[in-house]
C-alpha cells in the first residue's frame, strides 16, 4: 500500500541551493514531507528515519560524488525512484550520460525559478500518471508497459514528435521526454527506433492502439 504522504529527498550540500528545491517542492506538493541532506551516503539513514523515497532531487557534484557516480549509486539502492539531478553544469556536456546513468530528468541550476518549478512540476506529473496507470501485461519475454507507454510506443509509430505528442496526450513536451526515458530505460533501448521494433517484437502495439481510443 503507497504511503499516505510523499517524501521527497533533496540531496545538495549548498544549503541556499537545498532551501530552494525544497521550497519549490512544497509549492508543488504542500503535503509532502521535505527531507535535507548535504551528502549522498546520509541518504539510507535518511530513509530508515522518514520513510522510502518517492522522489530524490540530486545535486551532480557533491563531496563524496564524481560525476555521474552519484546518479548511479542512486538509481542502483532505488530502483524504482523519480531521480531529478541538477548542476551548474551546461545540459549539453551532462544531460546525456546522467540520464543514460539513470537520472529522469536533468534541471541547469542556471535556470530561473519558472523553469526549475516547470522540470520538477513535470517529473511528479509523470510519476504520478505512471502511479496511477495500470501496466499492460508482460508479452513472452518483454517487460510489461504502462498506459502510457503503451501510449507513446503507438505515437512513435505514427511518426509523431515530442510536440505533437504532446498535443495529442494533452500533457507537456517536457513531461513527453520524461515518459520516453522512462520507456527507453524500461525496456533497455536508446533510441525511438528500437522502441519501434521492441513494441513490434513484443506485440504491444495492438494494445497501446486501443489505448488511444
């Protein structure tokens, strides 16, 4: 049974920074609880204290963390985990291997306040679409797909981009890169091309057609 309040861990060691994750997230989510911490190793005694993680904000360069190391030791003790890295780091030297590291979305600390409320705003309607939705059932030897990344698997077969499927789902482009990581680590693939041929393969479009009806 999922816990009747979310905790979120913000993990920074610059407190200014940390204050203000935590004070966007509680504009985002005024019930859930904020936890604090300056160190990645602080966070399993963190969750032993207040409970699992339903989302996990973390900082690129922290003193016990190089480079993508923290996002994978992260993604490896939390699985399951929304993780959001930020950096002062320009997107384009980092975004890439964060998230082939496991990050689900990459947030430029250089971003005004508008703009890191809307990545953050993203990745929790994307967890919690994903909460809600009932997966479509594993086929042979395939992972099982959400409803909406049975979704996205007919999108990317109509042709479809990330605005236009993001028109025709009604949410963010943003939320639409979020949801296509999500189906690309889930199904092991890295571009739209083998998520084309692993739905074909695995017999999903015909499900995720009548997703769309």
């Amino acid at each position: 049974m999922r816990k009747a309040r979310n905790v979120f861990y913000v993990v920074d060691d610059h407190p200014m920074m940390r204050d203000a994750i935590a004070l966007m997230l509680r504009r985002l989510r005024p019930a859930a609880d904020i936890v604090e911490i300056d160190r990645l190793d602080k966070l399993a005694g963190a969750v032993e204290r207040n409970g699992a993680a339903d989302l996990i904000c973390l900082d690129l360069n922290l003193p016990d963390t190089k480079g993508c190391s923290g996002v994978l030791a992260a993604r490896r003790d939390h699985p399951e985990v929304p993780i959001a890295v930020y950096s002062a780091l320009p997107a384009v030297d980092m975004e890439a291997p964060c998230l082939l590291a496991g990050a689900d979305i990459y947030i430029e600390k250089a971003s005004d306040a508008a703009g890191l409320i809307k990545a953050l705003k993203s990745l929790l309607e994307t967890d919690s679409d994903e909460q809600d939705a009932p997966a479509a059932p594993a086929v042979e030897s395939g992972a099982s797909l959400t409803k909406r990344q049975g979704q996205l698997v007919q999108l990317i077969a109509e042709g479809l981009g990330n605005r236009e499927m993001a028109e025709r789902l009604a949410i963010s482009e943003d939320t639409v890169k979020v949801h296509m990581w999500r189906l690309y680590r889930r199904i092991g693939v890295n571009s739209r091309t083998q998520a084309l041929h692993y739905a074909r393969t695995n017999g999903h479009l015909s499900s995720a057609a009548a997703s769309l009806v």
